[in-house]
C-alpha cells in the first residue's frame, strides 16, 4: 500500500486577515491570564501592572507586543500551540500582520 501525505499547498491554504490575528493575539492574552506565572512574567517584563493592563490592552501596539512576547519565549509558544492547536508559523504570519517588518529604502 502506498502512503500519500497530502498536504495543501501554501498558495491553497486561508489567508490570515487582521482581525483573525487580532483574535489570536487575545487568546495568547487570555492563555497567559489563565495562568498567574505566565502573566506574572509577561506583566513584570513590560512595565505593566495588573491595575492598568485593561487600559494598556486598548493601547495601539498592544495586540501585536503580546505576539511579539510569545514568540520571544519558545517553550511559551510551543505551550501555546498545542494548547490552541495554533501552528506556531501562524502565530509569526499574526504577528508580521498585525505589524508588518519595515521595509528598507
């Protein structure tokens, strides 16, 4: 018996819109939050606090910081991804959406 790995190809697979990275960006938030050392760290490495995260979470920048904190932490984003059953090239594609690398002149 032959074995046949289809898979589709990336010109086949959905395209990411901004706001389906914007929902990923707020369950990697509500991920973290569903643990008090995950968002302990998160919090003590960006300045923020507990009191004023609601108000930083409406921020421009924001959404796209959390991304930024998940990919800077493998194990976190592996924990993530199969937490979600997020790929974690997804989550990048998210991030690179939500703030697209500048371009050089």
């Amino acid at each position: 018996m032959q074995n046949f790995n289809f898979r589709p190809s990336p010109a086949k697979q959905p395209q990411l819109t901004k706001a389906a990275a914007e929902s990923i960006a707020i369950e990697v938030l509500t991920f973290m939050a569903g643990n008090p050392a995950r968002i302990d760290r998160f919090l003590a490495l960006s300045g923020l606090g507990r009191d004023n995260l609601r108000a930083a979470a409406g921020e421009p920048g924001f959404l796209t910081s959390i991304l930024d904190y998940l990919a800077s932490d493998e194990s976190l984003l592996l924990a993530f991804a199969a937490n979600t059953g997020h790929a974690p090239a997804t989550i990048a594609k998210a991030r690179d959406i939500m703030s697209p690398p500048a371009e050089m002149p």
